[in-house]
C-alpha cells in the first residue's frame, strides 16, 4: 500500500527544513522490507519499512540533489533494530520541547528510531513536588507532547530515568531524608523508597507510549554502605542490588514496562579491581540466574580496539537477558564536541556491533560537569551511528562526512575546525582546562600543549569565519578568541614574573587583562543566547556563575599584579609556588581553584 499522500509530503517538508532543499521532482512511496529508492529523471520511487525509513529514503535523495546528481539507486536494510540517541537532559541543560522536535528531525532523516531523555530528576511526580524543583524539570504534557512528535516521524520515545543512584538533585532536600542511602544513592529495601519508585513509573506511564525503559541503576559504588548500613545492617550486595532490581521489575510489569538498565554494577561486583571493562572479571552462574528479565546495556565510550568491544559483548550475551549497546557522541569535554575521541572510539565498536547485529545502539550524549557543549553542534558524529545502522559493518567514512555536510548544512572544514579545541590530546579536556583555569597557580598543562592550542585556535579562527553568520559558529569564533587571549595571559605572566620585569607586568594588568575580561564577557553572551536558544532558562546559572567567576578572578588578578608593580605588595605569593606534577584531572572544581571544596 502506498504510504498517504499527505503524509509524504508532510515528511517531506520537514525533510526541507533540515537540509534546505526541496526535491524537484516527484516521488511515490510505498511500503516494503528495508530501504529502497530508484530515481531517475523526473521521477523517484521509494520502499521504506516503517516512517523513520522513508524518512532517511528522502534524505538520501535530497543528499543526491546537493551533490549534483542526477540518479539514485540504493538498496538498504538495518543491522540494528533500534537505533539512534540519549541526550543528558539532567545535568543542568533540559532542552526545550521545540529544541528536541529539531534533535528528532534530524535523527529522523538518518533514519534513527530511538531517542531518550536521560532524566535523573528533571521530569514531573505530581506526589513529589522536591523532585526536579527550580532545575526545569519536564511537565507531563511537555512529555506527551514530545513522545506524540517523535511517534509522527516513527521514532521511539523511550523514558531513561534513575532508580538507585544519580539522584543526589533530589537527595538534597531534608523532605528526600527517609530515601537516602548515600547522598546519591536510594535506600535499598526501605518501603518509602519503594513508594517513590512506584509514584515516578506511574508519571512515566502516562506520557510514554514506548513499554520500553531504562531503569539506569549505574556507578552506586557505596550501596549499601551508607545509611543502609546503619539501619539494616551489614549485606552482600550482589543480593542487595539484585534484590532491589527484582523490586523495580515488579513495578515495572505492574506498568506494562520492559526495562533495562546499565550493567556496571554487576561486573564491577565481579572484578577484584571494581573496574568495569576488566576483561578478567567473572560473574558466577548463580548470579547470573537470580537476575530478572531486565535488558542489559552495556556503555562504552573509551576503547579503540575491535577486540574489547567484542569480548564485552560477548560477557553480555553471557548473562542471556538482551544486550543494548550503549556508545557516545562526545559532548561532555568541555564547550565543543569532541569529534576525535567520538570517531576513534566509535568506529571500532559500531563496526563490531553491525557485524553481531545488536539489536539496540544508542549514542550517548553525556553533559558532565556543567553541560557547557550544545547538543546540535555534536549531531554530525550522530551519521557514524546511522551509517553503521543501515550499511552494516563496511561502513565508509566518506558516507558519513557527506551525510554530516546535508544534515548541518555546514561543510567539513567547518565541523573539522571544532577539533582544534582538542588538538593536543583527543583523551583530555586540555581547552577547558585553560579556559576555566586559574591564571596564577599550574593547571596541569604543559607549555608545549599550550603553545599547540594558541596555534590551532588561530587556524579554527581562519576555517570558522567563512560560516561565522551561524550562531553556533560565531560562538565557537569567540571561544577561540578568548582561549587564544587566555593562554598568552597566563604564559606571559609567569615568563614576566620570573624575571621581574615589572613593566611587562603592568602592561599586562593595564592592557592584557581587561581583554581577556572582554573577551570572556562576548563569551558569556553569544553563550547566553546559543543556551536560549534551545534550553530551558534553569541551568543556565551554572555557567553564569563560572563566567562571572573567572571574570572577577581576572579582576582581581589585575589588582594584584598593579599592587606588585608598584610595590605595596612585596610577591606574588601563587606564583613563588613551585610547580609540581599534577594529575587530578580537568573538572571545573578542579582547575578553577586548588582548594578544596567544602
């Protein structure tokens, strides 16, 4: 039967608002195994198996259209049954409903049918009014109306939420005290935390119609070690957290749910280092019996070797309860997609996993420490994803640049110069790092990578301007800028200083300085107004609070280095501290001051 004609042409329309390019000629759709399209001339003919396939029929043909040419015959079937994206709407940044109507669009036209909202507590428990408060939580009817927008183009609305650890947001408030284990972690056997549980899967049934979900469950590394063990006592805690899984389950068959869940905890459990991805580790049959029937997820944006993801694959199917495999799209190094680490790490497991035909990939989208990256300038590395899906395991990576390119409508010397942030190592956040870092005391970053950064930032400057009338270009322009400016400032500081040449340091508290001031407030705003764009107001103070911070830091640097010019101050006592090794990490905590937080 052919697919109603106003449906295609409402798919098609929508298909032109992502790419920007309306088919010059007709085409008939109907339904059929797989993928098919044969254009010739002024005619096209496609066969698509459900919406999200002639969705990516019609993408392919627009792609054609703005190549040049003139005929198309593509043959396609899915290697992955379910396939597409998790974006993190809990650490800070929870996209409007207009903003992830965009995310499914696009998803849609590679022909991804899955998309969760990972929410910790960002989504609405009428019985719970602390769950979510002031952090811009989803109502029911913002949900329902998603899950109906995402249903209309054939994708998957699956609830991904938390139900044992990651609720530290809703652990915080003195009402949350009867359910806490840890300051992150539910209280295991407890009926009050049970109570909750079922309250948040009731909320959830009502604005989902997937009976899929993803019960989360992962890093709880002090279960059972908190406030549990003051009141029940001392526990094996593969019995603990199987336990508690059994309980979750119960509720979840009493809402017609099917879940899964994140799998670290049990292999942790059965590794003598606590490591997840260690290889030696082995779960005994008779946990593995006592399991439920709950989906395991196995996550993994790290390795670069075919043959890891293959062997933790294979530990998985081991466990005989369904495997989803988990990758991600780097979003979380700091400010910009980390393009690099995504196609080193990604490549070798998506090809594996179109070779075993996992069932169901999903490409995490992370917002760790502080959700500073924008979801959409990440979606290009989403066509690795949709490539592995729909070619299988020979996938090519020329096929998805080219499919990157129509999806964003930028070309690739545009999205390659996002790179440059990372440009000394791809496995640190070496950008974020200098950006958020104190200009007086070490950050852990070395004056050869510095001086690798200020060059690279200099040629991302150059690639970006030709694209800087898009929003998100012109931002990554001034992030460029300001790092550039940041890293002259603290090299030439220190250099000066050990000198003593004091009017070099007044030229840089009079001169320097409020220019890096000036360039991190044009951050700040192009920042502001790239947020406002697609998220919710609530978070945004996370970031605000940062750049007010490094802004009053530069100031107060500024007066300290006047006092030293002109002699009120003896030293500038940060920088008589020697610098030693450092290897505590990039987090904001981290760089922005030494001292430790209290």
């Amino acid at each position: 039967m052919l697919f109603d004609a106003s449906e295609l042409s409402r798919l098609q329309a929508m298909l032109a608002s992502v790419t920007g390019i309306e088919l010059p000629f007709s085409v008939q759709a109907a339904e059929g195994a797989g993928l098919a399209v044969d254009w010739e001339g002024a005619a096209a003919s496609v066969r698509a198996e459900d919406t999200a396939a002639l969705c990516r029929a019609l993408f392919l043909l627009s792609r054609a259209v703005k190549e040049g040419k003139s005929t198309l015959h593509v043959t396609e079937r899915r290697r992955f049954a379910h396939c597409g994206a998790m974006l993190d709407m809990s650490r800070n940044r929870v996209m409007t409903v207009e903003a992830v109507k965009q995310w499914i669009n696009r998803q849609a036209a590679l022909g991804l049918n899955l998309l969760m909202l990972y929410t910790e507590d960002t989504y609405e428990i009428p019985e719970y009014p602390y769950f979510g408060y002031l952090r811009g939580r989803y109502t029911q009817a913002e949900l329902r109306e998603i899950d109906d927008y995402a249903f209309s183009l054939g994708v998957e609305l699956v609830p991904c939420v938390q139900t044992l650890a990651h609720l530290k947001n809703f652990l915080q408030w003195p009402s949350s005290a009867p359910l806490r284990d840890q300051p992150d972690i539910l209280l295991i056997d407890s009926e009050e935390t049970y109570a909750f549980l079922d309250a948040a899967l009731r909320s959830l049934s009502r604005c989902f119609r997937s009976r899929r979900i993803h019960i989360g469950m992962d890093e709880a590394h002090g279960v059972g070690l908190g406030n549990y063990l003051l009141k029940f006592g001392q526990v094996n805690r593969f019995e603990l957290l199987s336990r508690h899984l059994s309980r979750v389950k119960a509720l979840c068959d009493q809402y017609g749910f099917q879940p899964m869940m994140w799998s670290d905890m049990f292999f942790r459990l059965g590794s003598r280092q606590n490591a997840y991805y260690d290889l030696d580790s082995h779960m005994p049959d008779s946990v593995i019996a006592a399991l439920p029937e709950v989906e395991m997820v196995y996550w993994d944006y790290y390795h670069t070797d075919e043959a890891l993801y293959e062997k933790m694959l294979a530990e998985h199917q081991r466990m005989g309860r369904g495997t989803v495999f988990a990758g991600g799209v780097w979003a979380w190094s700091g400010f910009l997609p980390n393009r690099e680490r995504t196609l080193r790490t990604m490549e070798p497991a998506l090809r594996v996993n179109a070779r075993k035909e996992t069932d169901t990939v999903i490409a995490t989208l992370w917002g760790d420490d502080g959700a500073e990256t924008d979801y959409l300038m990440a979606i290009d590395r989403l066509t690795l994803f949709s490539e592995a899906c729909w070619e299988g395991e020979g996938f090519r990576l020329e096929e998805c640049e080219a499919a990157a390119d129509c999806l964003t409508r930028l070309p690739a010397s545009v999205r390659a110069a996002l790179d440059a942030f990372y440009a000394d190592d791809f496995t640190k956040s070496t950008g974020k790092t200098l950006l958020w870092c104190d200009p007086l005391y070490p950050c852990g970053v070395s004056d050869a990578q510095m001086r690798t950064l200020f060059d690279a930032a200099e040629q991302a400057i150059l690639a970006l301007s030709p694209a800087d009338y898009r929003m998100e270009v012109h931002y990554a322009r001034t992030l460029f800028v300001a790092l550039r400016k940041k890293i002259a400032l603290i090299r030439d500081i220190r250099d000066a200083y050990a000198k003593k040449d004091k009017e070099a340091l007044s030229g840089m508290a009079n001169l320097a300085c409020p220019a890096v001031m000036k360039a991190y407030d044009d951050l700040l705003n192009i920042h502001r107004t790239l947020w406002e764009s697609s998220c919710k107001r609530q978070g945004w103070e996370v970031l605000a609070l940062r750049y007010g911070g490094a802004i009053g830091r530069l100031q107060d640097v500024k007066t300290e280095l006047q006092n030293y010019c002109d002699g009120s101050l003896p030293c500038i006592p940060e920088l008589d501290e020697p610098v030693l090794p450092d290897g505590k990490g990039f987090t904001y905590d981290r760089v922005s001051t030494p001292s430790a937080k209290t």
